[in-house]
C-alpha cells in the first residue's frame, strides 16, 4: 500500500499515536480526543494503525479506571501514593509504546485490561 496515513510513514504515524496521549497535558480532553481522531481516521485503511489504537485505547480505558479507583482509596490515604504510581505508569507506557511503534512493533502496555481485542 502507497498510501500514507496523513502523509507520513506509517510507524511515525502509529509512534505519534502513543505520544498522541501527552496533548492532554498542554489542552486538557485533548490528550483523549486527539488519539480517537488518529484511530478513527486510519483504522479501516491501515490495519496496524488499528491494533496500535486498539493498545492505545485498551490503556486510556484501563487508566482511568484505575485513576477513579485511586480517588477512592484516598479515604484511606493509600489512592495518594497510587495515584502517582498510576501517573508514573502512564508516562513510562506511553513512551515505551511510542519507541516499538517507531520499531515497527505493537507492545501491549501492561497492565491494561483488554476492552479491544488486539490481533
């Protein structure tokens, strides 16, 4: 297939997604609407955009269930110090996810719960 998901290479494109989760930082919402946008875009044309948004999409779910867990656990002080380790996993996660799509691999975050089954 020549063509090229908005003009790049398409491991670019799939390491942009992984790092796609980072604009949240700069314009909140944005960290989860611009990795809809790239999955939607692409998946149907590219079958390796759709298993890396599916990893993509499979660890904001699991991480923001994670996160609500946390706030609850704040009752009992603990959710304080998980709640950091929840924000130091999705760092780490997403840059090491980032690199193996760069590599031309789909690495499966850990810890993830699988909504969307990955081939």
């Amino acid at each position: 297939m020549n063509e090229k998901p908005w003009g790049m290479e398409q491991n670019t494109y799939c390491m942009l997604l992984h790092l796609s989760q980072f604009a949240g930082f700069a314009f909140p919402g944005l960290g989860l609407a611009m990795p809809i946008v790239m999955w939607a875009t692409n998946k149907d044309s590219f079958p390796e955009i759709d298993r890396h948004g599916k990893v993509v999409f499979n660890w904001i779910i699991s991480s923001i269930i994670y996160y609500i867990i946390c706030v609850i656990l704040m009752l009992v002080v603990i959710g304080f110090v998980l709640i950091f380790v929840v924000a130091i996993l999705s760092f780490v996660f997403t840059i090491i996810g980032a690199i193996k799509a760069n590599e031309g691999k789909v690495w499966r975050y850990p810890l993830s719960i699988p909504f969307f089954k990955v081939d």
